[in-house]
C-alpha cells in the first residue's frame, strides 16, 4: 500500500460554533480556533476537519450551505480563514473542509433563481415535480427532520411545483443528474484547492442519486415518527444505481487531479458495498466512515459488538481501501457517557475509548471534547435543545400524544445536542468559551470537567491523548498491523494483537465497572513485551502476580522483532 499522509494522521473535528468565542458576541468563530491552534498541536493531532463554516442561515448550523464560497459572517471573513489555513500549515496541521454537497440553503443564489420560473436556467439545479393529480405531493416519502407537515417535498405557489428535500424544508436537494450543476459544483471544489485546503469530508454522500420515477416508499409507516402518513425511510435514496458513476466523475474532474485527501460520510455503507466506494481502482474516494460501531441509536457496545464489527471492517480493508475510526462526532451523544462511564469511572473509560479507536487499524477522528472526556447534558425543556432533528422528533412524540417528559426522556440521551454544547476551557463563567452569553447553554459539570483542569494534572485525559497520539508515530504496527483478537468470547475483556514485519501490539482492556480476573495465554505471558501504555499505574496485570484487571483498565504492549 501506497502510503499517504492521511494514514498516518490524526483528525480533530471542529464544531466552529461551539467552540471559542473571540468577540463576545457568544457564537465560536475562527478567530477563536486561531487563538486555540497552540492547543491542538500541543494535543498532537495533525489534521482539522472543519464542520460547515460557510455562509448560512443556521437551520441545521451550517449544513444548509448559502454560498459555498464565503465564510459563515458569525464566524468571520475568508481572510480569517486564509490567515487560519496558512498558520496551520506552519504548525503542520492540514485542514479539510466540510463539504455539503446534497442539498443546499434555499437562500443559496442557485436556489433563488432555480424557484423564480420553470425556465430559469437555474431551474434543474434542484429537484422539481408536479403535483399529483390531487394537487398533493408527488410521493410519500418524509423528509429526515420530521419539518414542516412532515413530506420530503415542499410545495412552491410561484411554479405550481415542489420540491424535494431529504432534510429540513429549507435545505433543497441539488439535483446532480444536471451537468452545468455539476460543473459548477468542480468548480467550486478547485477554488477550494487553490485557496489551500487539503481535501474535503463529504456529507451524506451515499444520498446525491434518487430512485428513477421517485417511487412511493413500500416501508410501513411508524406511527410515533412518521408524520401525516409521510415515510421516513431512510433508505429511499441510499446507494441507489448510479451513485458511482457521480463519485467517479468527481474523482475524474477533481479529487484525482489535485493532491487532496476525500472522506465520506458512510451512511448506509457496509462492509459488503464499502469497496465500491473507496477500492483504489474504483477511483471514487478515499476513505469512508460507517455507522456500524457506533451511531445516534446505539445506547450501548459490548466486547462482542466491538470485536464483531472491527474484525469484519478489517478484512475489508486488509488489502485495500482505509478505515476511519471513531465513537463520537457533532451527530451522536458524547461517548463517554454512552459506550464509557460517565460517573466514577469519566477518566478510566475515556482513555480505554480512546485507547480502543487509536489502536484499531484506520485513522483516528476525535471530536471536540472527546480529548477532556466531555459529557452529555441534560436539559429539562425542549427550549434550550437547538438540534432539528431532535426537535423534530419531540414534536412528533407530542403529536402522537406522549407528554412532554416522556418526550424528552426518549429524545435526550440520543439528541446530537449533547456533542454542540459549548466547549469547556476553564471553571470560569462560561467555561472560557465566551465573555458573553452563550448561544447554547453549556453542560453544568464544566468546573469539574475543562481543559484547564486537565492540564494542571499528568493523568488527565487530555494527558492521555496526548500520550496516545504520539504512539502513532513510533509504533508501525498501529498503521500497518493485522488485527487479531484473543479471549473471542470474553464477556468483558477486549483483547487482540496488531501484528505487522517489525512489531507486535498487544492491547488489553476491561470494558466494564468490575474487576475481572485475568490470566493472560502463556505465548503472551512469556514474549519480550513492554508496556506502551496504561491508564493505570502500578503493577502489570497476569505478569508481575496481578491476576485481575481494575475497573476500565487498559494496557497497551509491545514486543519488537
Ligand atoms: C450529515 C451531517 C449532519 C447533517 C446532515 C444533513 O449527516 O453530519 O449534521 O444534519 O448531514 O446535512
């Protein structure tokens, strides 16, 4: 395998929003990540995924995209961005942007235009159709935020016509069957190269082609989410025939030509169809991520779930393509509250996650937080939640007559609001993240859990990370190892080895609260191992007379060849 820099790095997402406020107005900007830049390469990471920082009106903070070519003006100017992207470089940090090239804002100019008249030229650069014969929509099919009546069509009186959007109302759908988009869409893309990023995460990329004909959905409705007897099917326009073909015209026009480095948002990709998009000869992208280990939906992991869905994406790309590995990102709930603990054991079970996605083969994406074992947060109202799908979801829960607690109680833990509160810097009124006030409320446990107090202590998590991160760069076999479990139907011990010429790794770790007798298999016991890692200190587990492993203790070894 043709190494490349992105097999080597680290990724940090960045939630510009909530992440620093520099001007007090109580909304994160890019001033405020250049004020932090120190901060993550003291951290180690060497690549910045910027989640949407374009133009927008915020319905889905920065996912519905009014200019791909300017700069959200809550978070600055180009020319911020620009001083950003080159101090970043001389701190050899690369920095990828969020491309959202599904759907637009329908403040978007194309859109603008495209609504105007059936002739306009922008007119095929979204998804129109007539009314059925009823004047309602073309088909059944609901939109994923559950907004307006509920239907992924929206009805426009200028043109007697709808128009779909797979998402909120105001996030159109572009139409990439229509070649001047399409162009235009390159283009774009190119004048992001030459201002200097280094490639791009695509969002939902799986859902750019649809059904021929939009067919109704056959999907019986769920009678608590679905709306007004509109259908959300997330399926409905997931992989359809034909995707492939757009991403390898993207990859012909413009990934392949440049250097830039694409990771795509796998949704609905799996181990079967992964190939298909990232294979090398396939020419399409280059890295995908899936939603197998962890996702919104998912309360929990077990040892057997973790070693199921690693060893299955590892085959897949034993020989080709590349894995992404992460828990956490600005979709989900904070990871350590659901796949750790988030009580006593906050910082054991936040370096065991950190330990089991570092080490796993792939690159290694943490998202903003996640390196201080930030947690979920509880609201009590629906007001303070911003999220639309959570509020969304909560409307319909009331619509179909659940109270208003209950609604919450189901919405909460899983609401994508838990990653968006504001980032905890210090135990300062606001966490540090801003002088005003904030846009969002901040978790309440910020005293007790921000960087300031991690950095005051060896054994914090950011401490941790820091430690982890460098391990990378001195053990090949975290890049280039085979995966191979042992203990396989270990009820709470996940073990395996990464096994490649030079090295050999050997991570342990006890994912629960107990304490669980261990007896490490005698070809273990008697290797040449030295211990890498621990979030432990003290004796070494099986070896030195310990037979047991503490409460989310995790040990990493390594015997060189
Ligand atoms: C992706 C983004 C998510 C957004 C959605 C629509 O899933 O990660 O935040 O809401 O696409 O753009």
């Amino acid at each position: 395998m043709e190494r490349k820099w992105w097999h080597e790095a680290v990724v940090y997402e960045i939630y510009c929003k909530s992440f620093c406020d520099s001007d007090g107005d109580g909304i994160g900007d890019l001033r405020g990540v250049i004020s932090k830049l120190p901060v993550l390469k003291e951290l180690g990471i060497n690549c910045i995924w910027f989640a949407p920082i374009y133009k927008s009106p915020q319905v889905d903070n920065g996912y519905d995209v009014a200019d791909y070519q300017d700069i959200e003006p809550d978070y600055g100017t180009l020319e911020d961005f620009k001083e950003l992207l080159d101090l970043a470089h001389s701190m050899g940090i690369r920095v990828i942007m969020d491309m959202v090239l599904n759907h637009s804002s329908d403040e978007h100019r194309w859109f603008q235009e495209s609504r105007k008249s059936k002739d306009n030229p922008y007119r095929n650069y979204y998804i129109w159709q007539p009314p059925k014969a009823d004047g309602s929509e073309p088909n059944n099919w609901g939109n994923y935020f559950r907004d307006g009546n509920g239907s992924a069509w929206e009805y426009d009186e200028l043109t007697g016509e709808y128009y779909l959007h797979q998402y909120a109302k105001k996030m159109p759908d572009l139409n990439w069957e229509y070649e001047p988009l399409r162009k235009e869409v390159y283009k774009m893309l190119h004048w992001w190269l030459d201002f200097g990023v280094d490639g791009f995460r695509l969002d939902v990329f799986t859902r750019f082609k649809k059904p021929e004909g939009f067919p109704d959905t056959k999907k019986a409705p769920n009678v608590i989410l679905d709306r007004n007897g509109f259908i959300m099917d997330n399926t409905m326009c997931l992989n359809v025939e034909g995707i492939h073909e757009i991403l390898h015209e993207l990859y012909t026009e413009v990934f392949g030509t440049r250097e830039c480095m694409t990771v795509g948002e796998g949704a609905g990709v799996t181990s079967q169809n992964a190939l298909g998009y990232v294979a090398k000869e396939r020419e399409e992208i280059d890295m995908v991520y899936h939603f197998e280990l962890s996702h919104r939906k998912l309360f929990s992991m077990t040892p057997e779930h973790f070693r199921k869905v690693q060893t299955e994406w590892a085959d897949v790309f034993r020989h080709n393509g590349w894995a992404v590995q992460y828990m956490s990102n600005h979709d989900s709930a904070r990871q350590v509250s659901v796949y750790g603990s988030d009580g006593i054991y906050r910082m054991p079970s936040a370096k065991l996650l950190a330990t089991l996605i570092h080490t796993s083969p792939g690159t290694p994406f943490i998202y903003q937080g996640e390196e201080i074992g930030m947690v979920n947060v509880e609201f009590d109202d629906i007001k303070d939640h911003n999220c639309c799908y959570t509020v969304g979801d909560y409307n319909s829960m009331i619509q179909s007559g659940m109270s208003a607690e209950e609604a919450l109680k189901i919405v909460g833990p899983r609401s994508r609001d838990n990653a968006r509160t504001p980032y905890q810097w210090d135990a300062s009124k606001h966490a540090g993240f801003t002088t005003g006030q904030p846009w969002m409320k901040l978790n309440p446990r910020y005293t007790e859990i921000n960087l300031e107090a991690d950095r005051k202590s060896e054994d914090s998590i950011f401490a941790y990370y820091q430690e982890m991160i460098k391990l990378r760069q001195t053990h090949p076999a975290i890049i280039e190892g085979d995966l191979r479990f042992l203990l396989e139907d270990h009820p709470q011990i996940i073990m395996y080895l990464r096994e490649c010429e030079k090295e050999t790794l050997l991570v342990i770790a006890n994912y629960s609260n107990e304490k669980i007798s261990l007896q490490l298999p005698e070809d273990i016991r008697s290797g040449k191992w030295q211990r890498v890692i621990t979030n432990v200190k003290g004796t070494i587990p099986s070896v030195d007379g310990r037979d047991y492993l503490l409460p989310w203790e995790t040990e990493v070894y390594s015997n060189t060849k």
